[in-house]
C-alpha cells in the first residue's frame, strides 16, 4: 500500500529537494505540495495524507498553527523540517515523528523516511507506537506545574545536524568542559552548552549529587566512598570510574552517608 505524502515547505527549492529524495522511494505516493499554512490545511483536510513533511515557518499560518487548526481532524505522520533548532523540543510535544534540521543530507533524510514508513504501517496494522507515546509523556512530564517541582527527565543535544534526546535517569555523571558540560552515559559522552550551577537546579536532588564544582554524579552509580585527605573522598562508579570530591562539598556526602545509615 502506498504511503500518501505531501510536502509543505514555502521553500521552492526545499519542496524540490524532498521531492527528489521522495521520488526515489517506491513506497510514497506524493499527493501534493503547499506552500503555506493555509494551503497546508486545506490539503491535509482534503486528501487525508499520511505522511506530511511540514516547514515550521510558512506565510499566513506557521507549521504549529497548521496543527492547532486541525486538532479535531485525523492527523498524519508528521516529520518537520527547518532551519531553526529551537523548535525541536515543542515539535515533539505535537506528536512530530521526527525532526530534520536544514541542511539535512540523503542519509539523515532516509533515517526519518524510514522511521515514519514503519510507524505509519504499525498504525494501519493497529499496533501503537509505544516508543514514541513515552517519549511525549516523558516531554509533557517536564513542562513546570504550579503546585510541584518538576525536575528535568530528558536533555536536547544538537550536534552535526541532528537532535538526540536523552534521558536523564541515563546519566553516570557530568563534568564541566569549558562553556559546556559533558554527560556521560555508559562508554559515550555528549557536550551540551550548559553551565554546572544551571543543571544542577534542573536535576532531581535525591537522585543527583554535586561533589565538587566541577562534578555531579547519579547517586544510584556510586559503589564505594573512600575517606581522602582534609574531608575530601574518592568516589567510586559502579563503571570503575573514580571522581574527587572537594571540600567545599563535604557536606552533601555526609548527608548522604546519613541517610544511607
């Protein structure tokens, strides 16, 4: 069964870029091109597509008001594409499958291609996406509450074109590098731009622990604290990893180390 596609971009160019691309799959069905919001509707109303590569910024109406005005309608597979990162993190919060950042390349194009060819067969088949409701709850769980502190629960990474996001429950530890933070995950590590103080007050206290200026860790991968000099401790990591504390820091492992008796 063809997958029926339309491609709403106010880009000529990119309209002819992803149509070229889409052209040499034999799975899609182009079924039309927009080249604004309102045109946008009017299409997806029409011809009820089921996939849909949507521009964020566009005339009369933008990628997002596209959605809003058709909120009570079916809504297809949507992949955005743009030139602006700092869509990304609202995007998935409006159910996008995926998120191609201009200039993207045939390969990171057929990544998301493929991605939505095996959702869009997994919904015709009856079969949810579990994968990707988690990761919307897992969004929606970090926007702020009025009556409860929300604690961050996933991180934005931008690198080479793409958007990776991570959990933060994923992390063994984070050190400063400079204007960025570095966050390590079992044998990979990722630079964020970030300071120390700033992610400190996004992570879960009871989880996270700050044991030097340039140091927090996750309190669940610490296998051992050794006694150093002048109140300061090696910390050992369930990885074999040792880290430092300073002084200046002492106090919060010996709350934990209160707690813990």
């Amino acid at each position: 069964m063809k997958i029926k596609t339309i491609i709403a971009d106010d880009e000529p160019l990119a309209r002819e870029k992803i149509r070229n691309l889409l052209e040499e799959d034999p799975d899609i069905e182009l079924i039309g091109e927009c080249a604004d919001g309102v045109e946008t509707v009017t299409a997806i109303r029409n011809q009820q597509p089921d996939l849909v590569f949507l521009d964020v910024q566009m005339p009369e109406l933008d990628g997002f008001g596209v959605l809003k005005a058709l909120r009570h309608s079916n809504m297809p597979t949507l992949i955005f594409v743009t030139a602006y990162d700092q869509y990304a993190l609202r995007a998935f919060e409006v159910h996008a499958l995926d998120y191609l950042l201009k200039p993207f390349d045939r390969e990171r194009f057929q990544k998301a291609l493929q991605r939505a060819k095996e959702h869009i067969r997994k919904e015709k088949s009856g079969e949810v996406n579990e994968k990707l409701l988690t990761l919307l709850q897992d969004l929606k769980s970090e926007k702020s509450n009025h009556h409860e502190r929300k604690y961050l629960e996933r991180l934005v990474i931008k690198a080479g074109g793409r958007v990776t996001f991570l959990k933060t429950e994923e992390i063994d530890w984070i050190e400063a590098a400079g204007n960025y933070i570095r966050l390590y995950i079992g044998k990979d590590s990722h630079l964020l731009r970030d300071t120390m103080n700033n992610i400190q007050t996004k992570l879960d206290p009871e989880k996270f622990l700050r044991i030097h200026r340039s140091t927090i860790l996750k309190i669940d991968r610490i296998k051992e604290l050794q006694p150093w000099y002048h109140g300061e401790y090696v910390v050992t990591l369930e990885n074999g990893k040792q880290l430092t504390s300073s002084r200046s820091y002492r106090h919060q492992l010996g709350t934990l180390l209160e707690n813990s008796s």
